[in-house]
C-alpha cells in the first residue's frame, strides 16, 4: 500500500497543477496512470472485503479435486483447470511484455547520450509526469525513475496476480459444469426401462442424486464467484472505459512526440487487452452452463425411470437460465458486451478529443 500512495501523491499533485492551469494536454497525460492506481487498489481491497467468500471459495475447490479424484473423474475438469492456467500464463506474460516496453522507453534518450553523446544532453522524459514538490525531476531523473518503475510494477504485479486468481477460479467452475453434463449423460445410458416397462439396467437413484449435488456444488459456486466480482467488476469496467478514450485520445496528441505517442500506444493495447481478458472467462463460463442445458437435452433422458426424469427437468428448467457473471447487474461479463464498450469508448473518444479542441 505504500507504494500505491507514494506513487498516487506526486502524480495527483501533477494532475492538479494540469487542471488548475487548464492544461488539457497534461491532463489526459496523467489520468489514465492515477485511474489505473484505483483499480489496482480496487482489486485488492475487494479481496479483504470478500475475504470469507474467498475463503469458501478456496474451501469449495479444495473439495471439488477431492470428491472428484475419489470417482476418478477428474480428466474433464483438470482439462478446464489447465485451459484456465494457460490463459493466465498468457495474460501475465503478455502485460509484463507491456510493462517492460513501457518502462524501457524514457531510458531511450540517456542510452543514446551515453553511445552517441552531443554537444547537449537529450531531452528526457520519466516514465510518468509527476510533481514531488521540493524534487527537481530533471536533476534527479535516476532517482525518479527507479521510484515511479518500481510503483509501476507494484501495480501491474498486483493486477495480473488478482486476475489470474479470478481467471483459475472460474474456469474451475467451467470445468465443474461440464464434469455435470458428463455425468448426466452417462447416468442416462446406464439407467433405463424398456417400453413395457420392465428394467434392463437400473443403477438406483443414488447416481441421479449424484448429478443433482454436482449441479447444486455448480450453482453455487457460480453465486459465490458473482458475490465477489460484482462490484469489482462494475468499478473496473468503469475505469476502464474512461482510461480507453482517455488514452485513445492521448496518442492523437502526442503524435508529434514519438515517445509519448509509442508509450500511450503500448498502454492502449495493454489495457484493451486486460479488458478482453476480463471479459473472456465469463463467456466460457456462460457457454458451459448453456452446453449443460444442450447435454441434458441430448441424453437419453426419455429412457430412463419417471421419477428420474422429474430430475432432469428441474435440471433442464434451471440450466435454462444461464450463468452470467455481472458487473453489478448492470452489465454482463461476455465478449458481446466487449465489444459494446469498445464501441462506446470510440465515442468517448470523439467526445473528449471535440473538448480539446
């Protein structure tokens, strides 16, 4: 946390000074960086506020691999968990790529006067724009530098790190719902009545009460995943948006100043790109309760005893409601409404270059 704070004073003091002069430029220049700050804070403050639902979480997965392992069952969500790692190794290494360009880029012109010196020393640009007060930036640019790189990291560590723990968890879920309709299917085949109504092969109930409590175990993870990440996801998507325009705009700017406009590109990207990532695992997590219903549908449900099939239909009514991760309720976590906000970001764009103008 400190390093949040040391880091959101002099770029909060820069950004005040930017809007007491009316200096529009500095602006966009400063607001996407203090933003990005919030929704790292925001990240870890949901955590210890949810901390006893992540902790049932934690509990609920633990038990999962448990039960699973002992029905020798577990290919199905090991093959989700894995998908799940992957994505996440592919979301952290990709934003630290990012990070590493990012803060590579003000170090531009110091290497160039050290390799190929002039008369002069090259102007030099820290990785933010901040105001310490009594700190001259261009005396100390080292000092600064290695201050404001290692905040930068801190945030984006803290980021990717919480993501990557959402991203696991709910591809977990994924690969429990898809565990259910497999078990579904195969209790079907293996309990069924001929059409005169004699048994061929019956299992008992207990297998139907089996896919009953995976079903259940699968809701519920889902309604404790949506209590955590509402709100969270409400304020991200928030930010997010304005941090899109805001930066879509900041390299219009600076298009004059390559460096500014390399790093204002970078920081677009990487930011659009933790939007997407935010939004895939709830599409997968959507397209699996659904592909539960279509299983469900597709087994030989019509074989099996009366009673069972009053079992799948109340399955069958329930997965007909899909499960939505939600950004307060407001706003649904899929790549449909990715590319709804990538849109309106577009206009906030023309919005906020039309007042710089």
């Amino acid at each position: 946390m400190c390093g949040f704070i040391s880091f959101f004073g002099p770029t909060s003091m820069q950004l005040y000074d930017a809007i007491r002069n009316k200096d529009f430029d500095n602006v966009i220049l400063n607001l996407p960086h203090i933003l990005t700050v919030f929704i790292s804070v925001a990240k870890i403050l949901n955590i210890y506020s949810n901390k006893t639902l992540f902790r049932k979480l934690f509990n609920s997965l633990e038990e999962d691999w448990k039960l699973l392992e002992s029905k020798n069952e577990l290919q199905m969500l090991d093959k989700f968990t894995k998908h799940g790692y992957k994505l996440a190794y592919l979301y952290r290494r990709t934003l630290l790529i990012a990070l590493v360009i990012f803060l590579s880029l003000p170090l531009y012109n110091p290497v160039l006067d050290i390799i190929i010196p002039l008369n002069e020393t090259r102007q030099r640009n820290n990785v933010f724009q901040v105001h310490y007060g009594v700190l001259d930036n261009e005396e100390h640019f080292y000092i600064v530098y290695v201050h404001l790189s290692l905040c930068a990291i801190i945030i984006v560590v803290t980021i990717i790190s919480v993501d990557s723990l959402y991203i696991t968890i709910i591809y977990h879920a994924c690969g429990l719902f898809a565990v259910c309709g497999s078990q579904i299917q195969k209790t079907a085949e293996n309990n069924f009545v001929e059409k005169n109504g004699t048994n061929i092969r019956n299992i008992g109930y207990d297998a139907f009460k089996e896919c009953v409590m995976m079903h259940y175990k699968c809701l519920q993870l889902y309604d404790v995943l949506e209590k955590c990440c509402r709100n969270l996801y409400l304020i991200t998507m928030v930010l997010n948006a304005i941090i899109l325009s805001v930066t879509a705009v900041e390299v219009i700017v600076f298009l004059d100043r390559p460096a500014e406009a390399i790093r204002a590109i970078v920081y677009l990207i990487a930011e659009q790109f933790h939007l997407y990532m935010f939004s895939l695992p709830g599409q997968t997590l959507l397209d699996q309760s659904v592909e539960l219903s279509n299983k469900i549908y597709d087994s030989d449900w019509y074989k099996i005893p009366t009673k069972a099939q009053k079992v799948f239909y109340l399955m069958q009514v329930r997965s007909n409601k899909p499960c939505i991760l939600t950004a307060a309720g407001m706003y649904e976590m899929n790549i449909e409404s990715f590319g709804i906000t990538v849109k309106a970001c577009m206009s906030y764009f023309t919005m906020f270059l039309s007042l710089r103008e």
